[in-house]
C-alpha cells in the first residue's frame, strides 16, 4: 500500500510541475524569420546586374569612340585611347 502511494503523490507532483511550466514559461514569439529568397528573387537580381554591366560596356564604348574616332592623335591621345581600349 505504501508503494502506491508514493508512486500516485510523484504522479501529482510532477503533473504540478509540468502544469508550472507551462504557466510561468516563456511566451515570447520567436523572431521573424529571415524572408526567403526565391529562385525568381536571384534571376532578377543577376538580370539586374548584367543590364547595369551592360550600361556601364555602351558607356565606356561610347566614351572610346568619342574620344579615339579621330584620324591624327597626339601621342598622349594615343595612351589615353590604349588606356580606354583596355577598360572595354
């Protein structure tokens, strides 16, 4: 008889403590999670990035053509145009 006894009053006991637990624990959300980046996301950033590339090519091109169409170059014009040659 003693033993049950001593087993129901662990059973009252430990259901106290887990019903404790649930009352005093903590009930803070759990931060947002990050948002997710999605396939579409990535092949519209790359897009981006290589019409942005390709803005700044037509730029440099432009500015190779404007500066280097010239037939007679002075030598410093030359240097500036292998300069701006290498950039393209």
């Amino acid at each position: 008889m003693q033993a049950s006894t001593v087993v129901g009053t662990l059973a009252l006991i430990l259901a106290a403590v887990l019903v404790a637990g649930y009352t005093y624990g903590d009930d803070t959300a759990a931060p947002p999670a990050e948002p997710k980046i999605t396939m579409q996301k990535k092949v519209d950033e790359r897009e981006a990035a290589r019409r942005a590339a390709a803005a700044e090519h037509a730029r440099r091109k432009a500015e190779y053509q404007r500066r280097c169409a010239k037939p007679d170059k002075t030598p410093d014009e030359l240097a500036e145009c292998r300069v701006l040659y290498r950039q393209l």
